[in-house]
C-alpha cells in the first residue's frame, strides 16, 4: 500500500545527502513538494528544530558550505537538517520567501524562528546552538 501512495504523491522523492558514499548522511532531501508537505506537517506538531537549507546545483557557496551542513547534522543529533533544491522545487522556495542561495531557515513549531542567508557556517552553528533545546 505504501508503494502505492508513494506514486502518487511523487514516490522516492525523499533521500539521505552524503559527503561521499562511506558515509551515511542524516540530511534528508526532498524533491518532491507533495513529500515535503507531508514531512513538514509531521514535524511542525514536534518542539523539535528543523534546519532547512535552501540551495541550489549550480550555486558555488551552496555547494561550499555542504560538508559543514552534513557535519552539523552528525553532531546535532537532536535537530532535524532537510535540504531542498530551489529549482526541484520553486513553490516550496516561494512559500519561505526565499531570494537567495544558500537560505538556511531555521523553524520550531512550524513557525520561522532564524533564517541565515548565505554561506556563514559560523552563523548557523550559532544559531542551531541558540535554538537546539
């Protein structure tokens, strides 16, 4: 049955992001808004922070500061870290009225708390540090 739900709202649109292939990535990446939509809903009845880090293929800085991102998720266990495309998914990026890459919205509850715009790994480890308990 899940099978059959996952093709229809846009099936295997969810998947780890990792560093290289020996390591397991807790990152999650959707490219799918159904999917997303459906995460975000489960997520957003939790206290639990969710990191979300708007990019881009063809942005250089996105693809600079990944590896720190992938590491933060290593070390922050408690803290949920999802990676959407901009260009996979355009409505998501407008409904967090994303103007540039990399965006890193933080979110608790549902609601926006932090949001970091560009590639600052100094910023954002502040900021999920600030936020995490």
């Amino acid at each position: 049955m899940g099978g059959v739900i996952s093709s229809i709202i846009g099936g295997g649109g969810e998947e780890a992001v990792a560093g290289n292939e020996s390591e397991q990535s807790r990152v999650m990446k959707f490219s799918s808004s159904a999917r997303w939509q459906l995460h975000f809903n489960e997520i957003k009845e939790s206290s639990k922070l969710l990191v979300v880090d708007f990019s881009a293929a063809w942005c250089g800085p996105c693809r600079m500061i990944e590896p720190a991102f992938i590491a933060m998720a290593a070390k922050f266990t408690d803290v949920e870290f999802v990676k959407l495309d901009v260009d996979e998914l355009p409505d998501v990026a407008k409904e967090f009225n994303v103007t540039g890459m990399p965006t890193f919205v933080l979110v608790k509850n549902g609601k926006e708390i932090e949001r970091i715009v560009g590639a600052n790994k100094a910023e954002l480890e502040k900021k999920v540090l600030k936020h995490r308990a």
